[in-house]
C-alpha cells in the first residue's frame, strides 16, 4: 500500500514538473517570438528568424529540464524522465494548435499549408528534442 501511494505521489509530481518545464519554456519562446518578430524578421527575414531562435530555445529547453528535474527530484528512471517529457509536449502542442491557432485566426490546415517547410521541421524536430530532453538530461547526470 505504501508503494503505491509513493509510485501515486511520483507521477503527480512527475506530472507537475512537466507542466513546469512547458510553461518556462513556452514563456521564454513566447518572449523570444516578440522580440524575433519586431527585431529579426525585418533585419533578416522569416526563415533566418526562426531558424536562428531554434538553437536558442533548445538550450532553454536543457536548462529548464535540468533545473527542474534536480529541484522537484525527479526520479532518474527513463520512464520518468518520459512521462515528464510526454506531459510538457502535450501541453505545448495544445497551446500551438488551440492558442497559438486562435490568437493568429487560423485553422489548422491554413496553419500547415502557410509554414515554411524548412523553419517547420526545425520547429518539429526542437519539439521532439524538447519532448527527449528530460529523459536526456537524466540520463546524462546517471552516467557522470
């Protein structure tokens, strides 16, 4: 009985901490997006914008996934670290398909049809890297 109250007690603060890790992540890109948008897509262009902001939001990624993953003492286990990143892709790809949708007055297919291919898979492949990262960060704290 008591390890099922401490394995229910992990995945609750398992689940917190992925909400934790979307929204710092999704604050810091929602900050880097105005500021791409008034600063960089004039100065460069669209696509350099966007594809420069990716490296950028991939180390916020690994710093938010590090930082939260020590202080809320997520358990070290791959399925953990998983469940933590599942949970912070979940949210993010709500927020960009209902949010981010709405606030642009889109529908999803206007959505796909007008992204640029190149900075879209950029933006797809942060996103899985974004989903790996807690388990990635983990890992690499198991293996030192």
């Amino acid at each position: 009985m008591a390890e099922h109250r401490s394995r229910t007690f992990d995945a609750l603060r398992i689940v917190r901490a992925g909400v934790l890790y979307f929204a710092l992540v999704f604050a810091a890109g929602f900050v880097l997006g105005v500021l791409r948008v008034i600063f960089l897509v004039p100065a460069v262009g669209a696509r350099a914008a966007e594809l420069s902001e990716t490296p950028l939001m991939i180390v916020i990624a690994y710093l938010a996934a590090r930082v939260l993953t020590r202080r809320m003492q997520i358990p070290s286990r791959m399925a953990d670290r998983a469940l933590m990143g599942a949970c912070a892709l979940v949210l993010m790809l709500a927020a960009e398909f209902g949010l981010v949708l709405w606030l642009r007055g889109m529908d999803l297919a206007s959505y796909f049809a007008t992204r640029d291919p190149v900075t879209a898979a950029a933006y797809y492949i942060a996103l899985l890297i974004f989903a790996a990262m807690p388990p990635l960060v983990g890992r690499a704290k198991n293996e030192l």
